[in-house]
C-alpha cells in the first residue's frame, strides 16, 4: 500500500483538506493539515448540496456520519413570474433528488473525522516547493517542512497550484452570484413558499439570471434555514448602496411578489455576493503535488458541484494510495481519474451560464415539455445529477401555481 507511512501535508484545512486528511491517513499516511484562517470554519453558513448516492457512499466508507443533519428532497420545481403579473406561475416539476448540507456542519463532521491528523489553524502557507532531494517543502511565516506529497486543498487563489500550474488563470463569467440564509420564521406569512421548499428544491427563472432555493440544516434539533443563490449582472457602477443590497432589488424587480419580499428581509443569517469565474488544471497532479476540490478546478456554481467534487477527489486519493505500488504511481493514477472531470464541469457550467444567464429563454412561455427540450439541448448529452426525469402533469402549463395572498397581483 503507497499510503504506509507517507508524510503528507495538505495546504488548506476546509472540506476539501479535511476530507483529504482522512484519505491519507486512512491509507496508512502520516498527515499534517495547514489551514490559513485562524476563526472558526464551522460558522459558515451557507448551503451546499450532494448527490443522494455520494453522500451514502461517504457515510458508508466513514467519512461521514450517518446523523450528520442533512435537508434531502426528491424533486426539482421550475417557477417564473407570471407575465405581466406579480404572481408566480409553476412551468415543471423534475425528478431530481439532492442532499442539502450546511456548509459549516459538513466541515466540522470532516473535521472530527480526521482521527490522528495534526491539524494547524491560523497557519498560512507562504510557499511550496520540489526538494532537490525528492518530495516537497511547504514554508509557513515560521517553519520548514518536507514532505512525500504535497496535496493542494487551497481554493482558487492555491499556493500549491502555482508550483504545479502556474500558467492556469480563472476567467471571468461577467456576472456574479449572491448567497444568502434566512431563518425559516421569514417565511411565515408565504405558507405556499413554506410549502413548496419543504418538498423540493426550487430553481426561479428571470431574464438576464435565475435563483436557486432550497432548505438546509440549521443550529438546533431539527432547525432549517433557507439557502438561495440569485445570479444575474453585477450592479452597474452608480450603484453605491453595497453589492449585497442589490439583490433585493433584484428581487423586487424579476421575483414574484411573495419571494421578492422573502429575500428582501433583513434577518438574514448569512448574504454575500461574489464574481463567478472558473477554470481548470489539465494535470491535477503530478509527484510531489497533487491539487483537490477549487484548487484544482473552479466551475461555475449551477453545476453545484465544488463539495462534491471535492468528496470525490478525496475518495479516489484514498483508493489510489491503498492499490498503488508507490507514491509516484498514485499520483500518476489520481491525475488519470481527476483532471477530466475538472474540465467536463467546467464546460458543463459555461454551457449552463450561458443558457440561465447570459441568453436566458422566455420562461414565462414554457411548460414541462419546453423545460425538458431546453434541459435536454443545454446539457447536449453531459451527465448532471441536477436534472433529472420530468414529471408528467398535463395540466401544469395552463395552471399557475396555487397563489397565497401575496402572491396576487400588485
């Protein structure tokens, strides 16, 4: 086994390098984690989600647990504003199960997971570097180490990346994403939105950009929040009120009236906004350096793929250590499975960011057989754990969806 008695250092101590600490060390390695923050990682709150069949497969192989407090739902609802009303109107329904996680609690699950890992917070790494004897070096502001593989775990900005790809640059989408968190109680007075992500995950389309709802786990027994995603232009330069601001009115201006009101409350638990990019490493690794999750890649966000992915490489790096007959051929084995999803996601996003944002169709014309044509020639034959089979209800286009008080025209 490649893994026995290994030293790894990973560079960067969130999902990715915590779930690549566990693959090391349950390969036999001796693994040590440098994560630069020194605040506390399990309070971020955003969502995130997993296909069903992964997250069973971790908590089968012990990366997860299986109590860990997750949000699944089994289908996908596709909403618009009514034309020339401020009501919302349901184009389809799609068989499409996701497992929604609360970005902060996954960490500190991959975190404890990490039995007999030194982990060290508040530690960034400066440099790494090939030792001219074999294996690499990370510096840090007040140490030294050498290494027999470096795994990159470090997001988009990698350190590591810069010793194994230093050509590799993100490229701008053109337009940005806002995320956002809302205690469940925002949603009193919309029973039917209450309703609608209690049983689904929703995607809401408007011109120029779409939103993404669903509920994940909260702080408490049993709690939920719900997690959105707008995307859309960013503010144009006279807009001075802060980037996070504009997504209400964003809001005001595409949503129907009771989602409109819903992003537009205060009590948000979380709400940032950031610039989509992406790009990908033709080779994820090369001995001594190996590159996981964001370092590696960066895909567009409607692909919902950057923790799954990340899961992924941590899954195949334990399995390439415990079946290779040396580090070098692991390494070797991990860039042959890796690199090509890397760049299938990649174009996967840009194909979706170019059909939901960049030239988004006349939703409010659509239906479910509008919807699965549009699915079917946006994807052009890619597989995606997001879109799956349309349900049939041959009454859906010519019905709105059931509208609450506010969801009547204003």
């Amino acid at each position: 086994m490649a893994g026995t008695g290994l030293r790894i250092g990973v560079v960067g101590g969130s999902v990715a390098g915590c779930a690549m600490a566990i693959a090391g060390a349950r390969a036999g390695a001796d693994v040590t984690v440098y994560e630069r923050s020194g605040g506390a990682l399990e309070d971020r709150g955003f969502g995130i989600v997993v296909p069903p069949p992964l997250h069973a497969e971790l908590v089968a192989a012990g990366y997860l647990d299986a109590g860990m407090p997750t949000a699944p739902v089994p289908s996908r609802i596709w909403l618009t504003r009514e034309r020339g009303q401020r009501r919302a109107r349901e184009l389809a329904r799609q068989d499409s199960a996701v497992t929604p996680c609360h970005w902060g609690l996954l960490w500190r699950t991959l975190r404890a997971k990490a039995d007999g890992v030194t982990y060290h917070r508040g530690r960034p790494v400066t440099e790494v570097l090939r030792h001219p004897s074999g294996g690499a070096v990370i510096r840090t502001a007040d140490s030294r180490e050498r290494y027999d593989i470096v795994v990159g775990a470090d997001g988009p900005r990698s350190v590591t990346r810069a010793a194994l790809a230093p050509a590799v640059r993100p490229v701008p989408a053109g337009y940005v994403v806002w995320r956002g968190t809302l205690p469940l109680h925002a949603l009193a007075g919309h029973p039917h939105v209450l309703e609608l992500v209690r049983s689904a995950w929703i995607t809401l389309g408007f011109r120029g950009g779409h939103g993404v709802f669903y509920l994940i786990p909260g702080a408490g027994e049993g709690a939920r929040l719900l997690a959105y995603a707008v995307y859309g232009p960013p503010p144009p330069p006279s807009w001075t009120a802060g980037r996070e601001e504009y997504v209400r009115r964003v809001a005001e201006e595409h949503f129907p009236a009771d989602w409109a009101e819903v992003v537009g409350r205060g009590a948000h638990t979380s709400l940032t906004c950031h610039d989509i990019a992406d790009f990908h490493v033709p080779r994820v690794a090369e001995a001594p350096f190996l590159l996981a999750g964001d370092a590696a890649s960066v895909t567009r966000p409607h692909t919902a793929s950057g923790a799954t992915k990340a899961l992924q490489d941590a899954l195949c790096l334990e399995r390439v250590l415990r079946s290779s007959s040396s580090a070098a051929e692991a390494l070797c084995r991990y860039a042959d499975e890796r690199s090509g999803e890397g760049a299938r996601l990649v174009a996967l996003g840009r194909r979706l960011g170019h059909a939901m944002v960049e030239r988004t169709p006349d939703w409010a014309a659509m239906g479910p057989a509008e919807v699965a044509e549009w699915s079917r020639a946006t994807l052009d034959g890619a597989g995606s754990y997001l879109y799956g089979g349309l349900q049939r209800n041959d009454g859906l286009r010519a019905a709105p969806a059931r509208a609450s008080a506010d969801q009547s025209p204003k």
